[in-house]
C-alpha cells in the first residue's frame, strides 16, 4: 500500500502523488458509497496491482476541509494583491484574511507588481505587516521577493486566492517555469483581470504544494457570527480585555479599548472601517 496526496481529480479519475512517484487512480467501488466526496488535497492510501492498475483504497482524515474552493488539509492562505493594475480593493483583501481567520488558517499577504507603484507596495506592506501578517512585495518582471515567496511556500499546502488580473499565475510560473500557466491581461477599461484557472489543482513548488483555484475570493459570512468576527481582526486582540463591557463589539461602546487604539493610530482605519462593515452583514442594526 502506498501513500500519496490526490493533486488532481477529473471525470472520476484521480492523480495521487506518491514517493515512488504520480498514479493515475480511480476509487475503490466501496469507497465511492461510503465517503461523501473526495477532494483534492486529500491523503490517501493506493494499491497498485501486478498490472499496474492503481486504486484508492482510503481516504485518511482530513485536518481540514475548505468549500470554495473544494479542496482539504490546506496549511495557510497566499493571498496575492496587485500593488496597481488592477488598483487593490482593500476591502476584498480583508474579506479574504478575515474568512482565513475564521477557518482557523494563516495567511502571507502579497504585494505584487511592486515594479508598478512602490510606494504603494510599501504603504500596504506597512498596513498588514503591522498587524502583523507576513507580507512579502514581489514583482515578476524584476524577480523581487520570489526568493522570500519561495522560502513562505516550502513544505507546506497553500491556497493561492486574490481577485484575477493581480499576477497570481505569473509568480507561480516565476517559482516553477516548468508549470507554463496560462497568465491573463488586465483590461485597460475595467481595470480587472480575465479568470486563467479553471479547476482546483495542486502544483508541486519547492517541496510544498499551492492550489491555483478560483472561488476563494470573496468571503460568506453567516448571521450570528457576530461574536466571533472580532477574533478574525487579529490587532483587536491586544485591546479588547481592556474594554468596560465584555461583550463589547468596538462598535460606539463607551471605554472601549479598540476604539482608543484606533484614535492614537494603532489600528488601522480602513480595518476598522471594514470590521464595521462585515459586522453589519452579520449583525445588521435596525
């Protein structure tokens, strides 16, 4: 019995990367009726007969499972943002770190692009680094930062997320030339980028593993998570057992230890103003 990582599924069929190297797989009759899905990132144990015939035997437990996009055991979250072209939504890049938060994930934040608006780059840098998430500025026309990328992805399984045309295919073919991704163009007119990933693949990079996926940009927040979205804005944590009210949503309260932050610059506005926001979704006051 061998066991492998399933880095792609089409069709019923299955590729499981193993020691002894990839096999394509279908999944064991049984298999197919007792497990409710099998996903990409799955671990997984394979027979190969004297054929060469490979099979899934079983699918090991799972550490953790992701909707959108459908894919298990994810380590952390690269969530990849154009320094300019398109312009970074700030509010879509919160969305994302707060739904990474609240699934229990890491995150490493990239500016790209940086050859494009520096500045930019480095004021963002200042923003996230600060909160502090590890926050890398890349550039795929001068190679800047792909070492330090390199070094964030090695050994782990990643998810790659960020809204399209920000260049996300392009530092994968920067990591590996070898994957030879299609990459897209930024509309001039809309300022925004065309989709170039299809399906949820795992791609081999320097001994680690990074899912180039559509469906993890924005973010679902259900009613009643009110409570637990002030946990996800990880620069509240520092302030809000000073707070007078225990249950204190950093909303108007009086003695609130957030919002004093807030006044003397130690948090940042736009995250506060997006908290507000995503509170409201949940939390909606009438």
């Amino acid at each position: 019995m061998r066991e492998g990582i399933i880095v792609k599924g089409l069709g019923g069929r299955y590729e499981v990367e193993t020691a002894q190297g990839r096999l394509q797989c279908t999944l064991r009759g049984k298999l197919r009726l007792s497990v409710e899905r099998v996903l990409v990132g799955d671990r997984v144990e394979v027979s190969v007969d004297s054929s060469g015939t490979a099979v899934v035997e079983r699918i090991l437990p799972r550490r953790n499972e992701l909707v959108r996009p459908p894919v298990a055991n994810i380590d952390q979250v690269l969530v990849v943002f154009a320094a300019q072209r398109p312009a970074p939504n700030l509010t879509l890049l919160d969305r994302i770190l707060v739904q990474a938060e609240l699934l229990g994930l890491e995150s490493v934040v990239v500016v790209n692009k940086a050859d494009l608006d520096r500045p930019g780059a480095q004021q963002l840098q200042s923003i996230y680094g600060a909160i502090p998430y590890r926050t890398i500025i890349t550039s795929t026309k001068t190679l800047e930062g792909i070492t330090e990328l390199r070094q964030a992805l090695q050994g782990k399984t990643s998810v790659l997320a960020g809204p399209s045309g920000v260049g996300k295919s392009s530092l994968l073919n920067a990591l590996n030339p070898a994957l030879r991704l299609e990459t897209g163009e930024v509309s001039t007119k809309i300022q925004r980028g065309k989709h170039t990933t299809r399906r949820v693949e795992l791609l081999a990079v320097d001994q680690g593993y990074v899912a180039d996926t559509p469906g993890f940009s924005q973010l679902y927040l259900e009613p009643g998570q009110a409570e637990r979205l002030q946990f996800a804005f990880p620069e509240f944590l520092r302030y809000r057992e000073e707070c007078r009210f225990r249950g204190c949503l950093h909303r108007q309260e009086p003695d609130c230890a957030v919002l004093k932050a807030l006044e003397r610059g130690e948090i940042a506005p736009s995250r506060h103003a997006h908290y507000l926001l995503f509170l409201e979704e949940v939390a909606p006051r009438y």
